[in-house]
C-alpha cells in the first residue's frame, strides 16, 4: 500500500501516515494522497491519505456517539489516560522528535525537547480536569437550591499548525478530552508525523474510539465541512490571522464557540539599565530557534539608543555562531524553513526593508541550492513603514531599530493590530512594571523567556486572537455554564 513507511537517509523508516478515524486506521482504497517532503532536501518521505467527504462525515459522527459516554468518564479516568500519554510520549520522544526533523527541519535536540516538554500538557490537564468544579449561590427564597455546574461543550473541531507539530496537537486535544469533550483533528498536512504518533499515543492509552478523530486534506475544503457540521460545537485553531479570521466568521455565523491561537508580532524593547549582553545573547537563542517560525518569537527590536551599539555587537557575534544545516546533523542551531514558499517570502521582507533604506548586517540570503535554507538576518535601521515592522516575519530575520523614550516606544510596541508577547529588559522594577502595565500583549516576558509552559496561559489579544491554551484558563473553551435553580418544600 502507498502509505507503508517508507526507509529513509538514516536508515530508519518515516510514520506510516493514515487517518485516524473511529479507532481506525485508514489510508488508501481510493483515496487522494500527497507527497510529503523532507524541506531539508526535498526528498519524499511519504504518502499522506486525504479524507474523503465520507471519512469526513464518519469522523464526526463517530466524535458525536463517543461523545455520549465520554463526557460522562469519570475525571479520574480522563486523567488516567491522559496521565498515560505524557509517559508514552516522554518514552518515544527520540523517535517522534526524529520524524518531526525530518518532516518539518528543526534540529533534532529541538524536536525531542518539543516532544518531552510537551508531555506535560497532557499531565496538566491530567490535573486540572479533576478541578473542573460548579458552585452554589444562595438563594432569595427559602427552600431553593441554586447550582451552576460546568458541562464539556461537545464535538471540537481543531486545525493545527505545522511549526510545532507535537505541541500545538496535544495541548488541543488534552483540553478537549480534559473537559470531557471529543475532537476530529486536522493536523499540518506538511508535516504530519508528529500528529499520527500522538493519536497512536491516545490509542494505545486507553482512548476509547471516536474520541480522538484525525483527518487530513485541503484545509479550507476540510475546515468548510467540519465548521458547518451540526455535530461541532467548537472550534479551536492556531495559525495565521488571516485564516483565523475566516474560520472564526464561519463559526460566528453559526454561534459556535471559538479558541483562536493566532499570530503576532512580538516586540522586545532593552532599556538602558537592562544587563544588555546577556539580554542580547538570550534573544537570539529566541529569535532563530525553529528558524524563527514560532508565533511568539521576537520580531521587533526596540533598542535604547544609550546601548545600541554594544546590543547589535553582542547579538551580531551570537548570530555569527549559528551553524544552519540539515537537522539531524548534531551541530546544526538553525534548520531550514518548513517550505520552500516560507523562502520567497523571506525574501520580500529583506527587499523591502532595503529599499526602505535598512542596513543588512548579515544574511538577507537563501543558503545552498537544495533545500529551504534561509541565512540567519540582522537588519538595522529599518523604519516603522518598512514590512517587517508590520507583518510577522515568521523567520529568521531580526529587525533591530533604536528608541529614546518610554513612551514613544510604547507607541511603537503597541501600534499594530497585534498583541500576542511582547518582552521586556531592564534592570529597573518600577519600568518593569511600568511596561507590564502598558503593552496590550496577552503575554509579557520580562527579563528572560518564559512563554508557553504548561501551567502558564497562552493566548493573544487584540487581531491575535481569542481564548487561552494552558494554565487555569485552559478548559474555558471547552465548558458551558449550566444554573439549575429548583424549589423544595
Ligand atoms: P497559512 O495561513 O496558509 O497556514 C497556517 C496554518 O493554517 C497551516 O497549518 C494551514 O494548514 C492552516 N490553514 C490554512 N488555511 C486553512 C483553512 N482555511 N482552514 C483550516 N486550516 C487552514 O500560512 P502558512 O504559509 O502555512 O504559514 C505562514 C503564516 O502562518 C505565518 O506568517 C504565521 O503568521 C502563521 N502561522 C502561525 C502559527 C502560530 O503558531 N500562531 C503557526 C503556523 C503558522
């Protein structure tokens, strides 16, 4: 069968790429298939099956009759499970992460970090779940007994992103589980092993069939069917604003409930007092980390001009060390990017910083011939009406400009439709708190990178977007609130 795995540059064979569908796998049997590349080299590693309307249909009606006795499972059974899937997960995070290298590029060391840590999103819905709790409100009249108590929302459609394949897949599919909801799932269809190992994991945790439901294809035609379909009372998505946008009109017109995860662009803004090396050193680990494809990445450079030049210095040379290569070789820092569409895209942005008038000080430039290589790019001097202060870059490319005062470069932080992180150095706890205050970010780093951990809430506001993933807020989304008042004589 066309899906079987195939042997790869190592040696080793790729995921056997399939739908996951009632507890079943399916692939072939007629169904169209596409090529997935490795954007390092361009090599095929497999075959992925897309859903046909009938798949489609028999996902959601199979997420809908699960969803009669899971919503029912005891609390202790969903963390069970779920408990069960971050052990696995941590078990197999050599191999996943290997296969999400090749199929996405990031270096290795990075995918199986992403694989690990991202087990404990299953085990803190594991733990939250059992905290999933009602009230009573005392009432006016004698005799009567007022409760309000949170009920899972039902069937939850979810789109994931193909930049962080592992984590963006199980952070959805633990919440909707955690409350006691079912999922079908469309996963990045260029990069998909890290989806079918974590529906493998669900499986063999113990899931009941048609709890957690994968399907791949176009993703317009696939999100088009699923958002209309009856059975769906949520969608959740993480991707670019503009997609976001549209899927949350189509939910809108429906009165279906949205979690939107969606891009950003994040400033970072040194002031004068911050420890300045080290600020700079931390910041570039942040901003070429997965060749710069992660939505709360820093895009925007805000420098006091009193630091400025030891700044550029300092981050210059950090760049400098930078080995970009194939993932799977040890010493490479920086991978290539997802697709070879992300490279022209990259190219515009330098074009038209420069003609802008921006100084490249380095790269600026696609590196090799074969492969989705994009060097590593510092820009100077790029004025606020260049692109790249505008539009998320979602690469590797670091524009660094100066500011001289506190309100001025809140103005600058804050003059986008944006406001999903933004970051802070300075040795001062009275600015800290100053520009905690005044950025509208959903997210404010300070001093070091702390974003995205389990127990910690993750979402934007403003364009980028609606809701939070992780933290105490994370089952929001998936609840509805239900005020039962009766009378007892
Ligand atoms: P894109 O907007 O075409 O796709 C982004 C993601 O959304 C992909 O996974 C894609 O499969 C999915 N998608 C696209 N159209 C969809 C639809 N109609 N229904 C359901 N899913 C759909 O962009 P791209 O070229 O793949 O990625 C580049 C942009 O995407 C970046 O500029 C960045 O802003 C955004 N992005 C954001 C995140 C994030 O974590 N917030 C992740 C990946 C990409």
């Amino acid at each position: 069968m066309s899906t079987e795995p195939m042997t790869v540059s190592d040696g080793l064979t790729y995921e056997k790429l399939a739908l996951f569908i009632d507890g079943q796998w399916k692939s072939g049997e007629g169904r169209t298939e596409q090529e997935v590349t490795n954007p390092a080299d361009g090599s095929v590693l497999g075959r992925l099956p897309h859903a046909s309307q009938h798949d489609l249909e028999a996902a959601l009606a199979a997420a809908q009759k699960a969803f009669g006795e899971w919503r029912r499972t005891s609390p202790l059974e969903r963390a069970r499970i779920l408990r069960r899937v971050a052990e696995l997960a941590r078990e197999r995070a050599e191999l996943i992460g290997r296969n999400i290298t090749l199929d996405q590029g990031k270096p290795l060391a990075e995918a199986i970090a992403e694989v690990r840590v991202c087990a404990d999103h299953a085990e803190w819905h594991a733990e939250e779940c059992r905290r999933i709790y009602g009230r009573l409100i005392a009432p006016r009249v004698p005799g009567v007994r007022q409760s309000v108590t949170r009920e899972p929302v039902g069937v939850v459609a979810a789109f994931t992103p193909w930049n962080f394949p592992f984590n963006q897949a199980i952070r959805k599919i633990a919440a909707a589980l955690g409350a006691g909801c079912t999922i079908v799932l469309k996963g990045p269809e260029d990069s998909p092993s890290a989806v079918v190992a974590l529906a493998r994991l669900f499986d063999e945790a113990g899931c009941p069939p048609g709890c957690v439901n994968v399907v791949w294809g176009v993703p317009a035609e696939i999100s088009d069917f699923m958002i209309r379909s009856p059975y769906v009372r949520k969608i959740s998505f993480t991707g670019s604003v503009a997609v976001g946008k549209q899927l949350a009109a189509m939910a809108g017109a429906q009165m279906k409930r949205v979690t939107m995860e969606l891009g950003g662009h994040t400033p970072v803004i040194v002031f004068p007092d911050a420890d300045v090396d080290s600020a700079a050193r931390l910041l570039v680990q942040q901003k070429f980390r997965n060749a710069g494809q992660v939505c709360v990445a820093p895009t925007r450079f805000y420098v006091h001009e009193k630091v400025y030049d030891r700044f550029v210095a300092t981050f210059l040379g950090e760049v400098g060390r930078i080995k970009v290569g194939h993932g799977l070789d040890p010493a490479t820092r920086m991978g290539p990017l997802a697709h070879e569409r992300r490279l022209s895209s990259m190219r515009s942005f330098v074009d038209d910083a420069t003609s802008s008038g921006a100084h490249v000080e380095c790269g600026g430039e696609r590196v090799g011939l074969t492969g989705s290589f994009f060097a590593p790019t510092v820009i100077t001097g790029v004025p606020e009406s260049a692109q790249l202060m505008k539009v998320e870059p979602f690469g590797p490319i670091a524009p660094i400009t100066r500011f001289a005062e506190f309100d001025e470069v809140m103005a600058r932080a804050n003059g986008l439709p944006y406001g999903l992180a933004a970051a802070v150095f300075t040795g001062s706890a009275s600015i800290a708190q100053a520009a905690a205050t005044a950025i509208e970010s959903g997210m404010v780093t300070i001093n070091h990178w702390g974003l995205g951990l389990a127990e910690t809430p993750f979402g934007g506001v403003k364009e980028s977007g609606v809701g939070s993933e992780g933290g105490t807020e994370t089952f929001d989304g998936y609840l509805v609130t239900k005020f039962v008042t009766e009378l007892h004589r």
